[in-house]
C-alpha cells in the first residue's frame, strides 16, 4: 500500500473522532495542526487504525510519532510484517 | 529563606551535572547559573524593589526555569502565565496583580499596560547566586485555579509555606534524592505538582526532564523513560491509565520513586503498573493547592493487594509532620472517628488567603479552639474519612468541583461560561463522566431539542483554558429532577454514551 492510499483511508478516521474536517492532513501534520488532536483523542485514533488495517502498533512505534509521517510509515511497516 | 540558599549552595556545588534536558538539548547546572544570573540582573535593572510580584509565561525552556530561580533570588513572586490559555483569562489574572512586568522567555508577550521583559543577549554576565533576603511572609508563587463565580482564584504560596513543605517532605526521609536521580517534569507551571518536580532535583543536583506542553504525554513520557532511564516519576493517575494497554512492553527497572497525585488512584491498575516498575517505591499524594503541593501520602506496598483502599481506590495516608487534619460537619464540628465528613487541616504549609477574594476567604477559612489554642483551618471541600489505622480515605468533592487530568475545575463556571453567550436562555449542566480508560471527562447536559452548539464552545474556548471546555454535548428535551427537586446528575450522566 502507497503512502498516499494510507493517507488517504486514514483520514476518514480523524474525521470521525474529531468530529470536523477542518484539517489537511499530509506527512508534516502534528497535532498542532489538527483542532482537536490532543491526548485522549489520539488514543481513540490509534485504536480505530488498528482496527482498520487489521494491525497492533508497539508501543516503540507510538512513542516514535511526531507527525501524519511517521504514523504512516508505522502502519506501512505493521502491514508488511504480517 | 533557609530552600533558597540550600538551592544556592546545590547549585553552586553541581557546575558540571545536568540539570535540565529540555526539548532534545542537555543544560548544565552552570548553563542555569548563567542564565540566573543574566535575569537577575534584568530584574535588577527594571524591576523596582517595591515590585514584588512578575508575571512569568510558561515556555518550556531553560530561560522560564531560570526566571523562578532568578525571582526567588531577588525576593520576587512568579505567577505562571500560560501562553496557550485564552487572552480574556491570561489578563483577567495579570490586572488583579500588584505589578506591570511579566518576564516572557521568547520576548513576544504583548499585554497592554504590561512591559514584557527577557533575559539578555549576552553570552557573558558575573555569576549571582547569592539570595536577597526576604521576609517569611513574601510570596515565593500565586497560581490562579478555577473559581465558581467565573473568575480565577488566585493561590499565594509564601516562601515559609513551601520552605515548611520541603522540611516536611525531607522530615520522614522516604523520598530522597541523589545527584544522579533522572526526573520527569510533566506538569504545566500552573499547576503545583510542578514544583515539586523541579525544586528536589535541583536541590540535590539531580537532572529534570520536561515533556513539551503539545506532545501526545504519556507516549512522550514513556519515550523519555526509555530513552534516559529515568529514576524518578512524578505522575498523574490517567497517564498510567493511557499507557495500560501497552504494560507488557513497559520494562522501567532503573525507576526508584514513582509518585501519584491529582486524582484518585485505583489499586488494581496499580497491580500491574508495579511489574512495568519492580524496583520503585511509589506513593499516593494528596493535597490542595492552598496548603502547598502534598499534604498527605500513602506509602504503597510491593503488594497491591496489602493497600488500605476504599472503593478500590487507594487511601491518601497520613497528613505530614506539621499538618493537622481534623473531619467536619457543616457546623465544623468534629464528627466521630470513621464518620466522613469534610477535611479540614492546619499547617505551616497553609496559604495566608486567597489573593484580593475576601467572600472566599471567609467562605474557606475558619478559627477554631485545639487544646484551648485558636488554630486556623482551611475546609478543603473533600469528601474523606480515617479509618481504624489512621489512614485518611477520600470519597469525593462536597460540591461540584472536579479533576479534568488533574485540573481542578468548578462545574458552575464551565455552566456560566456555556449559559453567556447562547442564543436562549437554556437550563445547562456541566458534569464529569469517567471513560472507559477510567478517565474523567468534562461534558455539557443542554435542556432543548438539539441545535448547532458551535457558538457556545466557542465562547467557552475564548473564555477558558482548553482542558475547561467539554468534549461532549448532549441535548436532553427535560433535565430528570431528584425528590428534592435539585437536577439529577447521576442521571444525566446516564444520557452520555462515552466509551
């Protein structure tokens, strides 16, 4: 899966938790660019991507993610794995 | 002050140790010591010495660390500012104030009627270290909490109160630093529980670690755990809670002190939170902000299932050395022992008043006779009650103020805040509702038919700092009523679906 494709089947989810769509999300968003991603809503972000592509992040991976970037490559890497 | 010139000594006996690792970047003890000195010599430059008082925007970086040393060295007050939190409130707080400085790391403050002021471009200042003296009466810090009537309440801590603190915490010898100890510091200078993760380490020469005000906590915190092999923690109960679902990957053996505080602690996540910590000695704090950081403690055993606990949540121990706490009814009298009743305490460690509130004070203060003596108390609005070994128990607040992340909150100002600025004049209810995380988390109860609420969160994102503002709106056509005919909270709860 490209980059782009993940981008693009992630996005929905954000939109879900957040309850707006008021963001771009591209591979330098942090959450200081996105209203409402903050701790609590990122953990629910984080469970509802597990679930979407059938996959379980390390907690190596989550401590790691400053951006949309690295929560892509993380999922790129957990889906090649399996 | 007998802190602050252990604070010199600690300082100056530590050059070449680290003492800050802030946003990726290692400081010395020397590299503090030349940033003091450069503020101090600001202060000393601008700063009448009839000004007592500095408003301080909380950056995380060294020069904002530096500030409340340098203040403290010059006998000054710190009163954290912090920058994310709305324009109205930030000034609301800063015109109540005896001063027209505020000193802003960055430089970019803009206060009307305030002159901003920074540390120096230099590179090279003489070294001041050496404290003025101060009365035991100045402030050392007023840090301003949620009030009921919509306006902030501010706290001043005298240097003697957190000096009687440190003496208390140092007098049972449970917690004791080294100079090699690794401490988090996660909380905003707003909140007390900062100071406590700031002021040990520095004065043993130990190295604080901070955790940036927009990073996700509690992944950041375990990074910096792993990353650094941290010593010492200094938590609130919800960033275990976050992290549970990843324990089995936690493996922090180096962590010798884990201590709790902000909110009510549950035994059975503390179970298995101690296998992520087998070496730790961990406590439960508890404490208003009024009578200095902790009050209480509760000593945790290795086993969890040895805990004294009600509910399932943990007890908050014995109050320190030089704390009185006694268990009231409504007339203040001492009910008996096991009753619960409200806490009240006495302490060197007690606020002198709340800053220009005298409703509040009279509200929250009161004299009452020990062994004959007049002893002030302070009530301090909890739910608690000791049980057959002396260990005091808390059941909750008396009235509607909660813990959002450990930030107190006064329901009626989130409701002041969301009623001020709505179309219609509508019945609103603010309550805190525990996630399945076992989090608190602010929502708003609407009596109407549903509408578009965006206009009142956003008034109350003007009004309120972010952690105010409910997550969750609900409309409900009619409020349920109790028998007395007062709102059904706990029904309204039930309206909420919150995962």
């Amino acid at each position: 899966m490209t980059k782009e494709d993940i981008l693009e089947k992630i996005k929905p989810v954000f939109v879900e938790v957040l309850e707006h769509e008021n963001f771009n999300l591209n591979e330098t968003s942090t959450t200081d660019d996105v209203d409402g991603w903050g701790s609590l809503t990122h953990m629910i972000i984080i469970e509802k991507i597990e679930e979407k592509f059938n996959i379980k992040f390390k907690l190596l991976d989550l401590m790691n993610m400053e951006n949309i970037g690295d929560l892509v490559k993380a999922i790129q890497s957990n889906i090649s794995s399996i | 002050m007998k802190y602050i010139c252990n604070l010199h000594k600690s300082i100056e006996s530590h050059y070449n140790n680290n003492a800050f690792y802030i946003d990726n970047t290692f400081y010395t003890y020397e590299d503090l010591t030349l940033e003091i000195s450069k503020i101090r010599l600001v202060i000393s430059n601008s700063v009448n010495d009839n000004i007592k008082q500095i408003g301080l925007i909380t950056h995380d970086d060294l020069q904002t660390y530096a500030a409340i040393i340098a203040f403290w060295l010059e006998g000054k007050t710190y009163i954290p500012i912090n920058p994310d939190h709305p324009l109205d409130r930030n000034l609301e707080i800063l015109n109540s104030l005896e001063t027209s400085f505020i000193f802003d790391s960055i430089g970019n403050a803009n206060f009307p009627n305030f002159k901003t002021i920074s540390t120096l471009k230099t590179k090279k200042v003489a070294v001041n270290l050496v404290p003025k003296t101060v009365s035991s009466s100045d402030i050392a810090y007023i840090l301003f909490t949620s009030g009921s009537t919509g306006k902030p309440k501010g706290v001043p801590i005298s240097y003697s109160n957190l000096n009687a603190f440190i003496e208390a915490i140092n007098h049972d010898n449970e917690f004791k630093l080294f100079a090699s100890d690794k401490c988090l510091q996660m909380f905003e200078l707003t909140f007390d529980f900062s100071v406590v993760s700031y002021i040990f380490p520095l004065l043993t020469g130990a190295c604080v670690y901070t955790v940036p005000r927009n990073s996700i906590k509690y992944f950041y915190i375990y990074k910096l755990i792993k990353t650094h092999k941290l010593t010492v923690l200094s938590l609130v109960p919800s960033i275990i809670h976050y992290l549970k679902p990843y324990f089995d990957e936690i493996y922090a053996s180096e962590v010798r002190y884990c201590s709790f505080g902000g909110g009510a602690l549950y035994n059975d996540i503390i179970e298995d939170w101690n296998k992520c910590i087998p070496n730790a000695t961990s406590f439960n704090y508890y404490g208003p902000t009024e009578n200095t950081i902790y009050s209480s403690y509760y000593k945790l055993n290795k086993h969890a299932n040895s805990n004294i606990t009600h509910n399932g949540v943990i007890s908050i121990g014995k109050p320190l050395n030089n704390i009185t706490y006694i268990i009231i009814d409504k007339d203040k009298n001492e009910v008996d022992i096991g009753n619960s009743g409200e806490l009240a305490l006495s302490s060197k460690q007690l606020t002198p008043g709340y800053w220009k509130n005298k409703t509040k004070n009279q509200d929250s203060f009161f004299t009452k006779l020990i062994d004959s003596k007049p002893i002030r108390f302070y009530k301090t609005g909890d739910l608690c009650y000791i049980d057959s070994s002396n260990n005091y128990m808390y059941l909750g607040r008396i009235d509607f103020q909660v813990k959002i992340r450990g930030f107190r909150i006064e329901l009626p100002e989130v409701e002041y805040h969301a009623k001020s600025h709505c179309h219609k004049k509508l019945n609103m209810v603010a309550i805190d509702i525990i996630n399945t995380l076992g989090n608190a988390e602010l929502a708003l109860a609407i009596e109407s038919e549903p509408f578009n609420p965006v206009e009142i969160i956003n008034n109350m994102k003007a009004k309120m700092p972010e952690y105010m503002v409910p997550m969750h709106v609900q409309f409900i056509k009619e409020f349920p009523y109790n028998t007395n005919g007062k709102i059904d909270r706990k029904k309204i709860r039930s309206y909420f679906n919150i995962k």
